[in-house]
C-alpha cells in the first residue's frame, strides 16, 4: 500500500469504504482527484448473506460487491488503506487525518462516508471540512 505520512497532500481523503465512500471515491478519481480511501472493513450490511434492490446486483453477496466496488475505484486511482480513523485536524488550506496505523495523512478536502452513526473526533456532526468541485458532466477517463 503506497501511503506515506505527511509526504502526500491527497486532493480528498474519504473516511469509509462503503457503497457511499466507494462510489464517490470512484467518481473523484474519474475526476481526476488524487484520493485516498481509509476505512475499517465492516459495512453496515456486512452480515447480511445478500443484497436486494441493488440494481444489476439482487442477490449477491456484500463481499462480493465492495470487492468489485474497490476494484473499480483502484482502476480509477482510488487507493484504500484499511485502519480506523480516531481524529480530524482542520487547518486553514488543509486537513490531517489521522488513525492508528497512520501518525497523520494529509488532505485538501476530507469527505465523510462514515454510515449513519460513527463519526471520528474533532467532527461535529453536520460540519463540512472544505468543497469537493467537480466539473460535470465527466470526461471518459482510464488511467494506464
Ligand atoms: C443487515 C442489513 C442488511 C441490509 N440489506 C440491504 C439490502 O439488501 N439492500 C439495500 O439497499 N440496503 C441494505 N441495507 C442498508 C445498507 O447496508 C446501507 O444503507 C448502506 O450500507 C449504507 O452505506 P454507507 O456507505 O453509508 O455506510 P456503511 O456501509 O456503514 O459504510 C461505512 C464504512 O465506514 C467505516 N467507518 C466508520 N467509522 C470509521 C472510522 N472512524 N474510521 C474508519 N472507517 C470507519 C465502516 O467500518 C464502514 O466500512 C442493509 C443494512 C443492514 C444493517
């Protein structure tokens, strides 16, 4: 996993890899957003033995679709790091991240895709760290 403390400045840090966290991670690096995924790996669903009204997706199984969900961002150059995240630092042009395996990870925007109830501390709930701008509609893009 290619994460290095304080030598990055990520464009977006999303907190959580679930179908909220995954899918705009996929569209920020569409976007051609330098983003970084961290998030422990247990979704919301993850007890369940399938989904439903999960377009293109009845019956699978919640492994099996984050699975190709992350894939799809890492094609996209999405990285994920799994770890929980325990704290959040806002500056005046960036935020650090910071978790137990990691001392500090850098962003200018942090996006949270933590699920209805967990939050990290130094986020009150509703608070926005920064603007995501992306121009629509996206431009057809594959990274090599
Ligand atoms: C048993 C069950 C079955 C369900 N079945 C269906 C279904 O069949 N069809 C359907 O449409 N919906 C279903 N749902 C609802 C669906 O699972 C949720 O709507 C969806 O998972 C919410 O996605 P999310 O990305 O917002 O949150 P989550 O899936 O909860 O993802 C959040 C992620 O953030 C991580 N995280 C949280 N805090 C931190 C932190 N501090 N640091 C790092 N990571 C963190 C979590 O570990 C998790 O990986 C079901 C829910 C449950 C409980």
């Amino acid at each position: 996993m290619g994460v290095s403390m304080y030598d990055d400045l990520y464009d977006v840090i999303v907190i959580g890899a679930g179908a909220a966290g995954l899918t705009a991670a996929t569209m920020l690096g569409r976007s051609m957003r330098s983003t970084l995924v961290i998030s422990q790996p247990r979704r919301r669903n993850s007890p369940a033995s399938s989904v439903n009204n999960v377009p293109y997706a009845d019956g699978a199984a919640p492994a099996d679709i984050y699975r190709k969900m992350e894939q799809d961002a890492g094609r996209y150059g999405v990285t994920l790091l799994w770890d929980e995240v325990t704290s959040v630092r806002a500056y005046e042009d960036h935020v650090v991240v910071e978790g137990g395996a990691n001392p500090g990870l850098r962003c200018r925007r942090l996006l949270l895709a933590t699920g209805p109830r967990r939050r990290p501390a130094g986020l009150a709930a509703g608070r926005c760290l920064g603007q995501i701008g992306l121009r629509l509609p996206l431009l057809p893009h594959v990274r090599t």
